[in-house]
C-alpha cells in the first residue's frame, strides 16, 4: 500500500493548510511533510506549537482534544477520507505526521 502524498488540514470545510510530497520520516508510522498553512490556521497554531513542544502529556491531550472539539481534521486528499486521530509536529515549513486511520464501518 502507498501511502498517500498530500492532506488537507480542515475546520468545517475551511481550508487551514495543505500538507504535501509527504513520505516516510525513518521512524515507524510516521512521515516528513511539506507544509503550507493558509491564514484560517493561525486561529489553531498555538494549540499545535503548544502541544509540539511535549513537555507534558496533559497539555498534548487537552491540547488535541480541544482541536477535535473544533472540528479540526486531517483530510486523505488522495483516498477522499476523513482522519480524525493525527498529531503534527511543526517545524518552519515541514511538518512530522502521525494518523491512524478509521476503520470501515460498513
């Protein structure tokens, strides 16, 4: 299976930013992304800078759980799937991506 190239970061069908040439980081279920936000994602920047600083596990979970409270989600440009479990850890104009994808419920 390939894995896909580029993701679009949504709230609510609003556009935050386009990640992508997304490919393997080296480290298991992860991957290195182009990353390019759009104006909308400055509203969540400080939840993810927040949460990417990992410090403490409380802040990364409160942090990402106040994200999914928002409506903000991880979208397989590619396979046409919403990803609602996914950490980004950014850095300037990349981004490492982790996401687990949902099973089919059909």
């Amino acid at each position: 299976m390939n894995l896909p190239q580029i993701f679009h970061l949504k709230c609510d069908n609003e556009l935050l930013a386009v990640l992508k040439s997304c490919n393997p980081s080296g480290e298991m279920f992860w991957q290195i992304c182009k990353f390019k936000p759009e104006e909308a994602f400055q509203e969540f920047e400080p939840l993810f800078q927040e949460a990417s600083a990992f410090q403490d596990m409380a802040v990364f979970e409160r942090n990402y759980d106040q994200l999914a409270e928002s409506g903000v989600i991880l979208f397989d440009v590619e396979n046409n799937t919403e990803i609602k479990d996914f950490i980004l850890h950014i850095d300037g104009e990349q981004v490492t991506l982790r996401y687990a994808e949902q099973p089919d419920h059909k």
